[in-house]
C-alpha cells in the first residue's frame, strides 16, 4: 500500500511498520564548481522504517518499536517523499 500525500493516517496505518522515503540537504567543503556542473548537487535520499506514532499536517514521527516507543524520528512532511506501509511476516 503506497501512502501520498495523506496529512492524517488512520489508526490502523499507524500499528503497521512504514517504509519512509525521504530527502535532505547535502553539503560539500572546499570548491566544488564540477558537481555543479556536472548536475551533482543533489538533496541526499534516504529510506528509514518504523511505526508512526504521531501524524500532524506539518510532521510525521516514527518509533523504531511498537507498542513500546522506542528511538524516534520526526520528519517534517516537506522531507518525505513517500511512505509505503509494509507487511508484517
């Protein structure tokens, strides 16, 4: 089940593990004119699962366990790019 776009997830969504796809700022020190020029300067991707245990209009916050709450990771919504809710096994 592929998740975009939605600013609420139901309660459902939120005990099932998500794959979050999502990216940031990259940065590079010294002169870096060739990464420009050769369309290098990108946002960084990255992909993090856990269990969403707070969805507002404006930030998604994960845990790495469920029920317990573990390590947590909030993103703000602008970062994410997609979220795919994965299968328990």
């Amino acid at each position: 089940m592929l998740l975009i776009g939605l600013t609420k997830l139901s309660g459902d969504t939120m005990k099932m593990p998500v794959l979050i796809e999502w990216e940031d700022i990259c940065s590079w020190s010294g002169w870096n004119e060739e990464l420009i020029d050769s369309d290098e300067d990108q946002p960084c991707q990255f992909t993090t699962v856990g269990f969403i245990i707070k969805d507002t209009d404006t930030k998604l916050t994960i845990s790495d366990t469920y029920p317990e709450i573990g390590a947590v990771v909030t993103f703000p919504k602008g970062c994410i790019k997609r979220i795919t809710q994965l299968k328990r096994g």
